[in-house]
C-alpha cells in the first residue's frame, strides 16, 4: 500500500512538472513572437521607404530622358487582303 501511494505522489509530482514547464515556455515565445513581428514590421518598412527611393530615382531619371526630342517610328500601313 505504502509503494502505491509513493509511486502515485511521484507520478503527481512528474506530470506537474512537465505541466509547469510547459507553461513556463509557452509564455517565452510569445514575447519572442512579438519582437520578431514587431523587427519584421521595421524591416518591411525599411524596404518600402528604400523603394520609395528608388521609384523617385527612377521617375527623375525618366523626366529627364522625356526632355530629348524623340523621333517618331514611321507608320506602318497594312496592305488591304487581295
């Protein structure tokens, strides 16, 4: 009888623990989850401002090419099926 109660107190004993553990790690990553959404939040907002960037070179870069005179493509006619 006594090897019973023991062995069922250890028993209690190992599952809380494991339980207790659980618990102590399932809240570690959620603190870690928001740092990586909030640096993910930042990185996404480095990249659109780098391509802001870009795009305003891009479109200076453009205006200026519009300043020159283009030639214009002669017309290409289709000949009327016969």
């Amino acid at each position: 009888m006594r090897q019973a109660t023991g062995l069922t107190l250890l028993l209690v004993l190992a599952v809380s623990t494991v339980g207790f553990a659980a618990n102590k790690d399932s809240s570690a990553p959620d603190k870690e989850m928001l740092r990586m959404m909030d640096f993910l939040r930042e990185m996404e907002m480095i990249k659109q401002a780098e391509m802001m960037q870009d795009l305003s070179q891009v479109e200076q870069v453009g205006q200026s090419s519009d300043t020159r005179p283009r030639k214009s493509l002669p017309s290409k006619r289709k000949e009327a099926a016969k």
